[in-house]
C-alpha cells in the first residue's frame, strides 16, 4: 500500500467527524502512512485456520435481569455536564433538515 | 527513603492512633505541592480529602473498624472518575468535567478507609508512552528533570517515587503502567483482564484496558490490587476474583520455572541487558530454574496493537460529540457542525491520529485485511503465551528497550514513540498479568524488569516479585 492521498485524509476526517487543516492534513498524511506502512507486516503471516480473537478471558453473552434498580447517581448527577439540556433531556440542534 | 513506610504499616499506625489520617493526608498534600516543579499532579482534592480524613479519625476514635486501608492517601490517574476534583483525562474536552460518579475501584478503596488526595497528569486519554500529550502539560521524571516519566500513567509513577502518597492508581492498555514504573523506578502491576472493574474509569481500548496500582513495593501493589479486584455488577468483563486473595506472598522460588523471552533479548540495549542479566543469575542462585523461551510471533505485537487500539480508541471517543458532555463549540448552524468543530477544537493530535487509524482499519474495504486480520494474529500470540507457559511458571524480561528518554525527543516521530512499547504490549493482547519491579540503573536511570505469568495466576506473580525484589534490593 502506498501512500495515503490528501483525499484519503479528508475521508478518513469526514468518517471521524473532525475538521483538518491544511497543515494538518499534510502532517496526518505523512504520519498515519507510515504507521499503516509499519502494520503491512501483519499481511504476510501465515494464520492458517485461526479464528480471529475478540474476548481474551473466555466470558460469553454476560447478562442480567432487565429491571430497574435504584442507585446513588440521580439524573441531576448525570446531566450536569451537558452543554444544553431541558426537562431531563439532552437538547441538541435538530437533526432532520 | 520513603517518608511513608510500608503501606500496612501505615494502616496499623492510623488503627492503633499512632498517627492520625489527617496527618496522613496533610503530610500527602504537602509534599504535592513541594514538588509541584514535576508537573505530576493535576488537581489535588483537599477538601474532600480532610473531611475523610476527620471522618476516618472519628471513626477509630470511636472504636469502629475504618478497614484494611484506613487513613491511607493514594493519588488517582485523571481517567479515573473519583469526587473532590474534575475528571479530565488531560484533555481540553473533557477540561471542566464535573465527576458525577465514582469509579468502582475508587469506591472499593474508599470503603476500606484509603484516601484519594490528587488526580495525576497522564497523556491525554492515556495515548502515549512519555505524558507529553497531555493536553496541559508534561511530567518530569523524579531521577532526570530533563527527561520523561514513561507513560501513560507518567503522572501516577512520579508522584509515587516522589512520595507524594503511598500509593498511584494508574491504567494499563498497552504498557501504561509498567513502562512509566519502570522509567521513574516505582513498582507497576498490571493485573488479568477483567480483574479490577473497569467501570467510572475512561475507556481507550476497551479489550486491552486494565487497572493497577503503582506502589513503592510488591507487597503494597498485591493490598491495593486485593481491595480492588473481582466482579462488579456495572462491568460485564469483570471476572471472580481468586479464592486465595492476593496479599499471601509467603512461598519461595526454588523450583520456579521461569523462562527468559529469546525475542526481547535479541538487540536488546547493552547497559539494559546487563541489569536483567545480573538479576537472572540472583534468580538461578535463588534456585529458581531459569530456561530460554522464544515465541516467534512477538515481535508482531506492536502491529497488532496499533490496529486494534486505535479501532477501539476510534469508538469510545465517538461519545465526545459536543452534545451529551464536555467542549461543545459555540456559533455552530447545525449539529454536524457542532460535532466537527467541538471534536476538531477540543482533542489533541495524537487523539485525532488514532481516531483517523481507527477509522481507516475499520472501514469496509479494509476491515478484513486490517482489524480482523489483527485480531487473528493476535489468537496466535495467544497460542504462543499458552505453549510457553506449558514449560514454564513465569516468563521474564526487560520492561523497556531503554531507560527515560530526553522530553521532546519523540514527539515529532510518532512510530518511535510507539516503539517503546514494544515489550509490553503482547501481554495486553493476551490478557495475562505482568509486573514491572526496580533491577537497578544505568548513569542513575531505573531499568524495569518485567516478570509475566498466566491468566488469573495473579497471586502466584506477586509472590514470585516480592521475592525477586527482595533478591534486587
């Protein structure tokens, strides 16, 4: 894989949901390149029939009751640092045009 | 040497009212700010802290049992969520965050009576290996001003070595806490995935993260880690801790198989090897028996790691958007422009390195060939640990390739800078307990030396430590 493109850049930041600027651009261009040039190697080891492995300890589908409990955290608690909230809701800007 | 003494000795002079915790924690705040040239702390929690204290001491005067860690101050990374101060993980966008919650491990040893005093600088969500990407400032090692404390957790291991408190919680995604423990010479323990509850604590890589203590001894990392360990109904990979405990360290090593990993040895920095080579003959002299172990696909394991991480990174931070907490951009027309600017304004460039890393290995076209290509060579690292420690107890290497390197000789070369985690990483992807205790130094430098041992054998690795620690004092 070569080098990544200014446009592979400005998708990779539109897919992150960050603004670059051009002096970023070109720095991320060369970074992140090279790093993806450094993890090539995993593209020429033999894996044979491994599965990949997402869950190191073993644990599967851990569940609970679905019920509501009481705990110390109040609403107040977990919305005092929303940037704009109303009626225990968090308000954003609207989303459909 | 230390002002604090031996973390159990401490709680023993609060019990029996030789000290008392407000001393404690006074003497804790003191120091704090004696070294406040090292940069290490980022907020104390004084208020907070002397009330528990006064509560502490009432409690004791009263005849009541204030637990196993009563009126012990500790100093918390700033990823963990704990009351007294904002939680900001070194990061502009979480800068102000007021702590709604504690974390779990913060209120385990809050209920045996420990006191959290000061919340530690560390690289911004914990991305790095020096805490020069904290968003506000770097830490200076306590041995060299000039140089690095390792990190993530830099922040913890210097305000430990310091001793601003008896003891640093720290976290550990892929070397954070050991590499930092081992630059500034303090104990790091990173404990079996799942051990200690993850939950009020700020996620990188949510398959990778752990939390441990840092601590000036063995003995005190094994009390803290058996405060903190075991199922927490609010972290679903959690696991039960061991029926033992972890704080019975009293057997011996003779007959202890450990094996010395041929891959970290291979190039390996002279002056490093010669310090954990001298420490493998005391081992041997010991009687512990001491082979060569090699595991082929190591040398892999930085490339796994820096795909999987910055996937994993890519996706905790998508809740920064500006909406639900911390920086929201103010003047926006619409709500994309509102998650662009606050995310744009408020993370620093190696958050937004790893988002875009994560981004690209996860996108279709390349997931494949990238992440789940990742997460398969990873099974063979697995499968390698489990045939090493089929001939083997413990496996043993450097913590490091090198001792502190100078602030700012890194930073402007990413890829070097991941490189330092070379020799820590693998035990992350494989979920197993590691340890990074003090072997000696090189031009007054600590060297760590790195002892690794299988999943849930936690106990067996403390024990083996505190002996080898006690060989290399």
């Amino acid at each position: 894989m070569g080098k990544l493109t200014r446009e592979d850049v400005l998708k990779l930041a539109r897919l992150a949901k960050l603004e670059l600027t051009d002096g970023e651009v070109e720095k991320f261009r060369g970074e992140i390149s090279e790093i993806l040039a450094y993890v090539e190697q995993l593209q020429k080891v033999e894996v044979d029939d491994l599965e990949p492995t997402y869950q190191v300890t073993g644990l599967k589908n851990v569940t609970r009751e679905d019920e509501v409990k009481d705990y110390k955290t109040t609403p107040k608690d977990l919305l005092k640092n929303v940037p704009a909230a109303q009626d225990n809701q968090i308000k954003v800007k609207r989303v459909l045009a | 040497m230390s002002q604090w003494g031996s973390v159990s000795s401490l709680v023993k002079d609060v019990q029996t009212r030789k000290r008392t915790a407000k001393e404690l924690v006074q003497q804790s705040l003191k120091t704090i700010k004696e070294n406040e040239d090292y940069k290490a702390i980022i907020a104390t929690t004084e208020v907070r802290a002397l009330k528990r204290a006064d509560e502490i001491d009432r409690q004791i005067a009263q005849g009541e049992d204030a637990g196993r860690l009563a009126g012990v101050p500790f100093i918390a990374k700033d990823n963990f969520l704990a009351f007294g101060a904002d939680t900001t993980a070194a990061s502009n966008i979480l800068k102000g965050f007021d702590t709604p919650y504690q974390a779990t491990a913060i209120e385990r040893l809050e209920a045996e009576g420990a006191i959290c005093v000061a919340k530690a600088n560390l690289d911004a969500f914990a991305h790095g290996s020096s805490t020069e990407n904290s968003d506000f400032f770097a830490t200076h090692n306590p041995h060299d001003k000039t140089r690095v404390p390792g990190g993530s957790s830099g922040g913890s291991a210097a305000a430990v070595v310091l001793d601003m408190a008896p003891f640093a919680l720290g976290t550990d995604t892929g070397g954070s806490i050991r590499l930092p423990a081992a630059f500034c010479g303090a104990v790091g323990y990173k404990p079996t995935y799942g051990l200690v509850s993850r939950y009020g604590v700020i996620a990188m890589a949510s398959s990778t993260d752990v939390i441990g203590p840092l601590t000036r001894s063995v003995e005190d990392a094994a009390l803290v880690l058996d405060v903190m360990a075991g199922k927490d109904e609010f972290d679903s990979t959690t696991i039960e801790r061991g029926k033992e405990g972890y704080t019975d360290l009293a057997g011996n090593l003779k007959g202890k198989k450990i094996g010395l990993i041929k891959e970290y040895f291979d190039g390996l920095d002279e002056d490093v090897k010669k310090v954990i080579d001298a420490a493998t003959i005391k081992l041997k002299k010991a009687g512990a028996e001491v082979v060569e172990v090699s595991m082929p696909s190591l040398p892999l394991a930085l490339a796994v790691y820096y795909i999987i991480c910055p996937a994993e990174v890519s996706s905790n931070l998508s809740r920064y958007d500006g909406q639900r907490f911390g920086f929201s951009a103010k003047d926006v027309k619409d709500i994309d422009e509102s998650y662009k600017k606050s995310r744009s304004q408020g993370f620093g460039s190696e958050a937004k390195r790893r988002i875009m890393i994560g981004a690209y290995v996860l996108s279709s076209g390349y997931y494949d060939a990238y992440y789940k290509r990742a997460q398969t060579v990873r099974t063979k690292l697995i499968n390698e640990f489990k045939e090493a420690f089929s001939n083997v107890d413990f496996l043993l290497g450097p913590t490091a390739p090198s001792t502190a390197f100078k602030i700012g000789q890194n930073t402007d070369d990413p890829l070097k800078m991941y490189l330092t985690d070379i020799m820590t990483v693998a035990v992350n992807l494989v979920g197993v307990p590691a340890i990074s205790v003090p072997a000696g130094e090189i031009s007054g430098l600590p060297v760590g030396l790195q002892l690794i041992a299988p999943q849930k054998k936690d106990r067996e690795l403390l024990e083996m430590a505190d002996k080898t620690e006690e060989l290399l004092k």
